[in-house]
C-alpha cells in the first residue's frame, strides 16, 4: 500500500459509518485510483469536516429557521436530512427530517437510527450543502407542487 493510500484511507475514515458499505467501497476506489481521485479526496474531506462540525442530539435550537441541516440520504422517492448526530459519534441515533416515499402529509422530524437506514440502501448526498432546515421544507414543498 502505497503513502498515498494511507493518507486517503485516514483522510475518509471519520466518514466511513455515515455510510453504506457499497458506497464507502466505491468511494475508496474513486479516491485511491481514478482520474477524479483528487475531486473524490476532497469531497472526503468537506464530508469529514461537516460531520467533525456537525452537533450532537440537542445541541440546536428548535426553531425550523434556526436549525442546520448537514447531511442528506435518498433512496427512491425518500429522502432524510441529517441534523444533528449521535452523541457519542454514531449512527446509530441521529435526529433528522425524513420525508418517505415523498409524502409530505407524513414527513416528521424525529430520531432515527441512520445505521438501519445504511442498511437498506439509502445514499449519501455528495452534493449536498449545509442549509437551514426551513429552506430545505420549502424546496421539497415545492418539488411536490405543494405551493
């Protein structure tokens, strides 16, 4: 293994849990060994410090507009904005906004154990930026035609 695997492989290991394995392995290969490794290094990298950023359960206010959201998950129709993460680092409580099978009347924003959702395929955004979570209501209300 060569210093440059090494360093790669460090660099992306804080993200690693806040993703299925499926994606962590395609995002190792695309680091380490394609013509956008340097791209894939730094989206590593601006994942690990926004997660290293991220609060832990609690430590946002409760308003919609003074709440960040720093992750997004999809899977078909379904999507979960990560908020805050667990507080010992995990997965396996975060609290987000989950919007499934894009029905709005049932979206909640609650605790969910981001782990179980890894494991049934949701993927991590990579072009996701961090944004209030009353911004991100109203992009989805407006996808939907809810306006």
């Amino acid at each position: 293994m060569t210093n440059q695997a090494i360093s790669v492989n460090d660099q992306a290991q804080p993200i690693a849990r806040f993703m299925g394995w499926p994606q962590w392995a395609s995002l190792q290969s695309l680091m380490s060994g394609s013509e956008e490794s340097e791209f894939f290094q730094r989206v590593a990298a601006d994942l690990a410090q926004r997660i290293e950023a991220m609060p832990v359960i609690g430590g946002q206010e409760d308003s919609d507009a003074a709440q960040t959201v720093y992750l997004h998950y999809f899977l078909g129709a379904s999507d979960v904005w990560v908020l805050e993460k667990d507080v010992g680092g995990g997965v396996e409580q975060v609290f987000a906004f989950a919007l499934l099978n894009a029905d709005y009347q049932m979206a909640e924003l609650g605790y969910v154990d981001l782990s179980e959702l890894l494991l049934l395929g949701f993927e991590l955004d990579f072009h996701f930026s961090p944004k209030p979570l009353a911004e991100v209501r109203e992009s989805v209300r407006k996808r939907l035609g809810l306006f």
